[in-house]
C-alpha cells in the first residue's frame, strides 16, 4: 500500500510509522510517502489522522503502476523530455563501447548531424568472457563527459558493478543499469539514492513482473526517473541473439507509469535486421529507442555483428522522423 501523509507529519513521525508498518520511507520533495508490502490493504484505524490519501495494490508493483499514476511519468534529461504530456520518443544512438577518442567523437558528431540530443556508449562493459575487451572505464567516461562539453549532447552509459557506479554518477547525464545488472541490489539501491535519469533495462531470463519491482527498488528509494528498457529475452529461439518482446512493451505501457525503451540492437544481435525492427519499435508508440552505431562496425571491440554503419542509421533515421506523425509522435 502507497500511504500519503498528511503536511504537518514531520520527518521523524514518518520513520516512527514506517518501523510500525514495516514501510519505505520516500521523500519525493513534495511531501513524503510511505510504501508497505502489498499485503497491507487498510491503514489501521490509530493511524488515519496522519493519512491523506492510500492506494491498496494486489502486488508488489506499486509505485509503477498506472493504479497509482494514471499516465506516463514525465523524466526529464536536461532540457529533453519524455513521458507526461508530451509525445516524444526519444533516439539515444552511439557504439556500443567507447574505444577511442577519435570513435566517440565520430558518434557524437553523427548526432549532431542528425539533431539527436543523447549519445550511448559504454565505459565498464559486463562481457561474456573476461577475455574479450571489457571498457576502458573512467577514460572512457572521461570521454564521454569531454563530447558533452563539446558538442552540448547528453551521455548515457552503464554500471557493470556497484564498485564504480559512483563513477557513472558524476559523468553521466542517465546511468544505464544493464540486462546482466537488473537484479544487483546494489547498483539499484544506489540508483535509488541519487536523483539522475535511470534506464532500467529487462534481464534476459526475467518475467515483467520482476522487471518491474526492480524498477520499485529505485523509486521506493527516492527517484522517481526511472526508464524500462526491454533489449530482448531469451526463448528456444537461436537465429536471432535474443526475443524482442513487443507484446512485454505493451503490457509496460498499459499497466506501468514508466517510460518505456525498446532496445532492438541487442535483441536482434545482427545489423541485417535492426532498421526493420526498428521501425517496428518506433509503430508501438514507446518513449524511446537505443541504437546501436560504430563508425566501422567491422571492427568494433564489442558487438560487433549488430551496430549499424553511419549511412544505414542515417537511413533508418529519416525513415523514422517521416513515422512518427503517422502515429502522433515526434522523434527527438
Ligand atoms: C549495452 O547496451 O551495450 C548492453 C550491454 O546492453 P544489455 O545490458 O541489454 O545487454
Ligand atoms: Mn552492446
């Protein structure tokens, strides 16, 4: 249960009847909430003079759900917004790894072109084998943090481990929390404690259900910019790296308050089949797309059989902006 409290309950009343009621206690900055187990369908009577407003849930996913808001939470990136009145969708494009400062510019210039305001790549990488290039870390983010100086774009990149997710803090403008991650409560604990942008992406061996109240560890935690990302499952299926599950965007959409992203370059795994998959992304009417594009994709140190040449993005880029009338959104 989702428990508003009254204005004139202070701070130390709110944490004396969280212990009570085995509740959170979130401060959101417009007056605080406490979140008890689902289980919890009524506020006990001795309590109901420091209640304004509760909301009984039949689970676990709470704060995410649309019985709580009724609408999409509006994240903002800077001056770049999605969710809440708006209809933006949202291109975040960039390689898959930041490798070299001459790469990354190369990235960050092709969004430049294209009026694309946030810049993917990561910096600590949760690769398969421990034999194959791993990030280049801070450098990397270093870099990073240099192309939003000079070029004015937004930077998103991920935590592998919550060793560094200070790190991720102090240099990204979103910090992405990825598939192999999802469960890490440290990282998302940590997440929760801070007030930056977060995209959440879906473990490949996770239900909705679970993908969601990962994403309540965050927002029970304070912070409210919490972003799903679904990049694809893992089902008997083997031509393709992962499942792209669509139908799992539009649950989100239907009973989630959050901004949801689709992720077609790790689903797919090959570049023949993004730009298609892509455009069938952009038709469900989500609040973002993460693409994945290298300057020479041949020899890209991490995935490299699925980033996009610049002159396909480019392509698929344009094809995307002539849609998103046809389904009365705006890409930015
Ligand atoms: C990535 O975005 O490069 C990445 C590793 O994604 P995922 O966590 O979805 O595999
Ligand atoms: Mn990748």
């Amino acid at each position: 249960m989702i428990i508003h409290l009254s204005r004139h309950v202070d701070r130390a009343q709110a944490e004396a009847l969280g212990v009570k009621l085995s509740a959170i206690v979130a401060d959101y900055g417009n007056g605080i909430v406490l979140i008890t187990p689902s289980a919890m369908k009524e506020v006990p009577a001795e309590f109901s003079s420091l209640v304004e407003k509760s909301f009984p849930f039949s689970d676990d996913i709470q704060l995410a759900s649309r019985k709580y808001i009724d609408g999409t939470r509006e994240v903002r990136i800077g001056d770049l917004v999605i969710g809440g009145n708006s209809k933006n969708t949202m291109m975040i494009a960039g390689p898959c790894s930041v490798e070299s400062e001459e790469q990354i510019e190369s990235a960050a210039q092709l969004c430049v072109k294209l009026g694309i305001g946030v810049l993917r790549a990561g910096a600590f990488k949760p690769r398969t084998s421990p034999y194959t290039f791993q990030g280049m870390g801070v450098e990397g983010l270093k870099l990073l943090a240099k192309m939003r100086d000079k070029y004015g774009l937004k930077i998103i990149s991920e935590v592998r481990d919550s060793t560094h997710l200070n790190y991720v803090i102090e240099y990204a403008d979103i910090i992405q929390i990825g598939a192999k991650s999802m469960y890490d409560h440290g990282i998302l604990r940590g997440c929760g404690a801070v007030r930056k942008p977060v995209l959440l992406k879906r473990g490949f061996g996770t239900t909705l259900q679970e993908f969601v109240q990962s994403a309540e560890f965050i927002l029970s935690g304070g912070n409210d910019q919490v972003m799903l990302c679904e990049r694809g499952i893992r089902t008997f299926e083997t031509k393709t790296r992962f499942t792209l599950d669509l139908c799992g965007a539009a649950w989100l959409k239907q009973y989630t308050n959050l901004p949801v992203f689709l992720d077609p370059s790790h689903a797919m795994g090959y570049a023949y089949g993004v730009p298609d998959l892509t455009r069938a992304c952009m038709a469900m009417g989500v609040e973002g797309l993460i693409i994945e594009t290298h300057p020479n994709p041949a020899v890209a140190k991490s995935d490299a059989s699925q980033q996009l040449d610049y002159p396909t993005f480019e392509k698929l880029y344009a094809s995307l902006k002539a849609m998103a009338p046809a389904i009365d959104r705006q890409l930015i």
